[in-house]
C-alpha cells in the first residue's frame, strides 16, 4: 500500500502542530549556522508563534499530512520585497518525512494556489548553506536569481540566503 499524501489549509487550531514542525526542521536546517543561544531561542520561537499568525488570518498556510500524520506546511502570499510577483515566505517538512514526497505534494499545492491567484512567477529565500533546501528547489523547477541578502540573528555571523525563482504552472 502507497503512502497517502493529503494538502489542506490550515486551521486556527493548527498552531502547535505548525510550531513542532517549523521548530524541529528549523533546528535541523538552521541551527547548525547558528550560536547555541541563537539556535535555542530560534527552535522555541518558531513552536510558540503560529497560533498567532494563524489567528491573524492573511497569507494562506497549507499542511500537509502524510498517512494522516501532519509532516510540512507553507505559507505564502505576496512577495514582500518584489510586486507582482507571489512569494514562499515558509517552507518546512518534519526531518522525519523528509524524501517521501510530501514536500514535493506540498509545493505543488502552493503553485497551483498561487496560479489560481493570477501569479506568473513565485519567488523565495533560502539559506545558501544549505544544499538540501537548494537541490530540492532546483529538483523543482527554481532556478537562482543571484540575489542574496544577509539574515542577522543578533548574535554570531548573519547568514547569507539565496534568491530562487520559477515561472508557474499554466493551467
């Protein structure tokens, strides 16, 4: 029997559910880079603050499930820094469902919602260090743009992200 892979959108209940996997996928993809402090503070930040923005309302977040078991979820909407243009602004799977292919379902989802919203193209930031995230993208039809920026935690060396960006899917 296959796995079955399921993309809803997230409920206001969802808040511990996107926090556990924003924080230990962060702390697996991220803390590494970080000072100890630094990735302590992010792993605890990232479990406590969704139920916030999910009761905020805005940008659409998605869950995926794998076998019914929550495993990632996105949120994205307009791009922050370029109009026009639709933006992942969090992308993250639970280590433990990484390479079954519920972030690949999960980024497809996205595309299609960001297609149905009148985007041609999407764009996001990810660390440059970190060659899962890119090879997973480039996997994906995101190609890098060359743009890059610095993210300072505040506390040891800010790290450096990459620019992708893909033209989406027509309908």
């Amino acid at each position: 029997m296959s796995d079955l892979i399921t993309v809803h959108p997230a409920e206001p209940g969802d808040g511990d559910i996107l926090g556990e996997i924003h924080a230990l996928s962060w702390g697996v993809s991220h803390g590494p880079f970080c000072t100890p402090r630094v990735a302590a503070a992010g792993v605890e930040e990232r479990r406590t603050k969704w139920h916030g923005i999910l009761a905020e309302g805005g940008d659409p977040i998605l869950l995926a499930r794998l076998n019914e078991r929550p495993g990632a979820f996105a949120r994205f909407g307009a791009s922050t820094f370029r109009p026009g243009l639709a933006e992942i602004h969090t992308f993250f799977a639970h280590p433990d469902v990484w390479g079954s292919g519920i972030a690949k379902e999960l980024l497809l989802a996205v595309l299609d919602r960001a297609r149905a919203a009148g985007y041609d193209d999407v764009h996001l930031w990810t660390l440059r260090d970190s060659a899962q995230a890119r090879r997973f993208y480039a996997k994906n039809g995101f190609v890098e743009t060359g743009r890059t920026h610095d993210h300072d935690f505040g506390e040891g060396p800010p790290l450096a992200l990459v620019e992708l960006e893909r033209a989406l899917p027509r309908r």
